[in-house]
C-alpha cells in the first residue's frame, strides 16, 4: 500500500489496505487490524478528503485496540484522528 501512495495510486492503496484489515482481523492480529485501520483513515483524510469514511476507520481502530491495545498504539490513534479532525478544519 505504501507504494501504491508514492504513486499516488491511492484507490489501489485503499484496496490494499482493506484486504490487509481483512486478513489481520481474520488471524485476529486486533494490534495490526487497529494500526491499518489508522493507515486507511489517513489515507482517507489527507489524500481523499473522505472524512466521514475517515472517521469510521478511526472508530473501527479503537474497536480494534480494545482492552489490549499498546500505549503506543493509542498514541498513534490520537494522532491521527487529530490530523483528520484538523483536515477537516474541526480540530482545536
């Protein structure tokens, strides 16, 4: 997916991060699903401007992370759901 973004293919990115989501949920890899899920979401904020589908991602995400979820990973999480929200000119 990452090349696919240095291309500035990003429909095929998204593609790849779905079925990437897909398989980690799947195996329940939860930390892994959660940490795509944050990529999409970026993808679909900073590159689309498909924020309300962003927005879904970022929820998904922290479904994703649930109890087990790393510190680091809630870090990243925050981050990025506030890049979205100040794309979208919401952010404080």
């Amino acid at each position: 997916a990452d090349l696919a973004v240095k291309a500035g293919d990003y429909k095929q990115a998204e593609s790849t991060f779905l079925e990437a989501f897909a398989t980690a949920y799947e195996g329940r890899s939860h930390g892994v699903a959660a940490l795509v899920a944050m990529r999409l979401a970026y993808l679909l904020s900073s590159e689309l401007q498909r924020y309300t589908e962003a927005h879904r991602w970022l929820a998904i995400a922290r479904g994703a992370l649930g109890r087990e979820g790393d510190d680091e990973l809630r870090a990243e999480l925050s981050r990025v759901e506030a890049f979205a929200l100040a794309l979208e000119g919401r952010g404080k």
